[in-house]
C-alpha cells in the first residue's frame, strides 16, 4: 500500500476533495481544536486532527503549509471550507474516528517510518 | 514595500485573506521560510484580533531586506490592562466565537513569540495600535 492509501484506511477515511489534492506524502500529524494552539505547534506537511469544519481551519492550514486535514466524528465540512480547501490543494478528510482514536492510529504509523 | 488591508469586525467569512495575501507577498519576495512562519502567525492573530473585538481595522505589511514590519490599527473597545491581555489563557472573545476555536487567550502570546519586537498601545473604547517587528534571519533562527 503507498502512504496515503495506509493512511486512508487505518483511519477509515473519506477524501472530500479530488484526488489530485494527494500530491504530496504528510509528513506528520497534529491533533488540536484551539486555532491559536495550532499555529503555535503544528509543522508544515503534518496532518492536523480536528473537530472544526469551518472555512477558518483551511485558512490556517493554508498558512502553515499543512498537508491535510481530517475532520473527526463523522462530521461533514461546511460547503465554503471544501470549496477553499480544494482551491487551496489540501487534501480534506472527513472520519468517523474521534480526535483520541485518529491521533493513536496516525501515531503508529508515522512512528513506523521515524 | 507596503501592502494595506482592510479589515472588518465579525466578518468571519473573510478573515485570514489579508493574511493569506502577506504570506503570498513575503514568499515573492524571497524572505527566509522561517521569516515568513513567524509573519504570517503575527499577521493571522493580528487579523483575527480585530475581526474578533474590532470594529474595523487595518492590518500593514511593510518589508525591508532585513525585516518584516506589521502594523494593525483598530476603532474597538480597546485593552484595559495590556500585561493582562498577554497572559495566555486570558480572553474577553465572547463564546460563539470560542466555539469555532477562536478566543483561547493564545493570540497575543502567539504574537510575541514570532516578534522580535512588539508595541502595543491601545486606548480604552477608542482602539488598538499594535506594531511587530520580525528580523529576516538569513541563518534560519
């Protein structure tokens, strides 16, 4: 399996955006629900967990060059938030996993290839 | 060089353009990766600040070889007690704000950390003048 696909299904994903949104491999993950908090600590390529579906997670995302975001507990991302996220090329992923149960699986698998 | 933005109080369906326009501008311009990280954190909290308690405002970019200057000037309620404000945790955002993930009280802390220098100087009911300077450190940090 190459990385998005093991990704993918570990964590029971759905892609929301087109595939061409996969361009790049992540790199690592961060899991937080304070904006603040993630423009503190997140890295460019991470995969950031997240309950917020709102247009502003892509703006920040945007901002810190994150390479993907996976939006948790099955919740569905607002219309203006997919639109922003495919123009922006990030890859959006809706899960039914919560943010404890998406971090752990992510984990085990960057952990694997540190 | 020098960019100006408008921007609006509560207008949350635009917040983090002009932002989004800074970090577009700093990387044409070829600052350092880690230069435009800690201007685009200033720039986004600086934003969201006035979109969160503001009125209105205007949000500048002003680079120089060796620096980036931002300025973001508010009309809003103004900071009573700035050292107050710069404590993290402390918020007056009010809670449908917060539930968005806003309003952690992380803002102006997050501000400081980027900036290697930062004025603030606000006037109770009147507004906000907040000016962070951030040096172009061609060795990274």
């Amino acid at each position: 399996m190459n990385h998005w696909e093991k990704i993918i299904s570990s964590l029971d994903l759905t892609l929301l955006t087109s595939l061409k949104t996969l361009n790049n491999n992540a790199r690592g993950a961060y899991c937080g629900d304070l904006l603040s908090d993630v423009l503190a600590n997140a890295s460019g390529g991470d995969l950031w967990i997240t309950i917020h579906r709102h247009r502003s997670v892509i703006a920040v995302a945007s901002l810190l060059n994150i390479g993907g975001v996976i939006i948790t507990g099955g919740r569905q991302p607002n219309q203006d938030a997919l639109i922003d996220a495919e123009k922006e090329g990030i890859p959006l992923f809706s899960t039914p996993l919560n943010n404890f149960q998406a971090s752990g699986r992510l984990y085990k698998i960057f952990s694997k290839q540190g | 060089m020098n960019m100006e933005f408008n921007v609006r109080g509560m207008d949350f369906t635009r917040a983090g353009e002009a932002s989004a326009k800074i970090k577009k501008a700093l990387q044409l311009v070829g600052m350092e990766v880690s230069t435009i990280r800690k201007a685009v954190i200033v720039a986004y909290e600086a934003e969201l600040n006035i979109v969160i308690h503001a009125r209105q405002g205007i949000l500048t970019l002003f680079v120089h070889p060796d620096r980036v200057e931002i300025i973001a000037e508010d009309e809003g309620p103004g900071i009573p007690d700035i050292a107050l404000a710069m404590q993290e945790g402390y918020s007056t955002a009010p809670p449908h704000v917060r539930e968005m993930g806003f309003g952690a009280g992380m803002g102006l802390p997050n501000i400081k950390r980027c900036s290697d220098h930062l004025d603030i100087d606000s006037r109770v009911n009147s507004g906000t003048r907040l000016k962070a300077t951030i040096f172009n450190n061609i060795n990274g940090e």
